[in-house]
C-alpha cells in the first residue's frame, strides 16, 4: 500500500489551512512539513509555529522533515509542536544516532534523509534504529524540481538491504514526484511518496490531482 504524503512548501501560504484540509480530506495518509534555516539549505521555509497551527486543524500524521544544522537543538520543540514523525539529515550531524534516539525519547516516530549523493553506506549502522528512510530524489531547498533519474538505482538498492536485513522501515521518496515519475519510484520499491508541486499547484486541484498520483501508480 502506497502513502501520500503533500509536501506544503508549494501549498498557498495565505489559506494554508484550506489547503491542508482538502488535501486530508483527500486521503492524505500523512502531512510533510519543510523546515528550511538558510545554512544546512540555501532557502528559509517553516518553524514550529507553523507546526502548531496545521497540528490544530487535524488529527492527521505530521511528518517534519528537518533541513537545518544543528537537529539536536531543535528535536524537542517539532516534537512539542505536534510532528508524529521527525526526519534528521544523516549530513547535518556528526551524532545521528544520539538524534534518532532524542525523537525517538519524546515518543515519535524518527526517520533519517539523505541527500541524492551521499551513499547508502552511510545508513548501514543506523538502519535498524529507524522507522523510515527518505531518500532525497532532488537537491534539498526548493519544490517543483526535476526528479533525478539515478535515484532509481538507490531505491532499488535501499529496498534490497530492507529486504536483506528483514527490516520494516518505510521507503520514502522526496523531489520531482508527480503522474509521470511516482509509478517508477514505486516499482522501486518506494511505499510513501511526498508530492508538494503536483498536488498544491495543480491547475485541477487538491483532490483530482492526489486521486491522478494514485491512479498513475
Ligand atoms: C525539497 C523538499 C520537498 C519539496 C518537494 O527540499 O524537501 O518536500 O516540497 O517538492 P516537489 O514535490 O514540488 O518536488
Ligand atoms: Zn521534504
């Protein structure tokens, strides 16, 4: 079973909660919230403010996928904020695993990301502590990027060591995910798919535009 999971750094900030509640409503099967601090990317987005505020309007799973120096410092007020899930950049901290185990200690699910060039490898001695791994499928900073056709190789290969292991993370997939991309990813063996461009600046909408991702898998 496939999970959706609308990225709202494309949704309209100005009726955000609009947004989120079509997309939920939907069937959204989760929230992926950016957090963006201008250093770890070159781009500022979200703080736990705005955590609070979506976490007010739904029941719904907030994913917070961190994209800042420092996670350490951080982890305790997403997580206070209302995120279900927390996801930690293996690149931005030189103590993942003391990261993993802090989101993991305020009662959340924890998830690991990495950028498309750093390697697999890295996630060996980590993999079994985590409850999802989000393989970046663009350069992190921005939505509405090309999804970068080499990833494809990486899922493949994370989805084998999954199998290897007999571990039961979930595979997600962020960056350039639209009708036209989301079947290859999940032939690859991606199960949840984040999607902000294609789902909150998709001239037919909201819901038609998840229920085209859905039936383009
Ligand atoms: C990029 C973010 C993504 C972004 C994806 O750094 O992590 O979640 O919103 O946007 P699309 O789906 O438009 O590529
Ligand atoms: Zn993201």
């Amino acid at each position: 079973m496939i999970k959706l999971a609308p990225s709202i750094l494309s949704a309209d900030f100005t009726r955000l909660g609009e947004h989120v509640l079509q997309a939920v409503d939907a069937g959204a099967d989760r929230i992926h919230i950016d957090v963006m601090d201008g250093h770890f990317v070159p781009n500022i987005s979200i703080g736990p403010l705005v955590v609070r505020a979506v976490r007010n309007i739904t029941t719904a799973m907030l994913e917070t996928h961190l994209m800042i120096s420092d996670p350490e410092k951080y982890i305790d007020v997403f997580a206070d904020a209302g995120s279900d899930l927390i996801t930690i950049h293996q690149e931005s901290t030189p103590h993942l695993h003391r990261a993993i185990q802090m989101v993991k200690d305020k009662g959340k699910q924890a998830g690991v990301t990495i950028n498309p060039a750093t390697s697999l490898c890295v996630l060996d001695e980590i993999l079994e502590h985590v409850d999802l791994v989000l393989l970046m499928t663009v350069n992190p900073g921005f939505g509405n990027q090309i999804f970068i056709p080499g990833m494809l190789r990486k899922i493949e290969h994370l989805a084998k060591m999954k199998q290897q292991r007999g571990l039961h993370f979930d595979i997600e997939v962020d960056g350039g995910i639209n009708s036209k991309t989301i079947a290859r990813v999940v032939e690859a063996g991606a199960n949840v798919l984040v999607a902000g461009a294609a789902i909150f600046s998709a001239p037919e909408g909201v819901e038609r535009a998840m229920k085209k991702l859905r039936e383009s898998v």
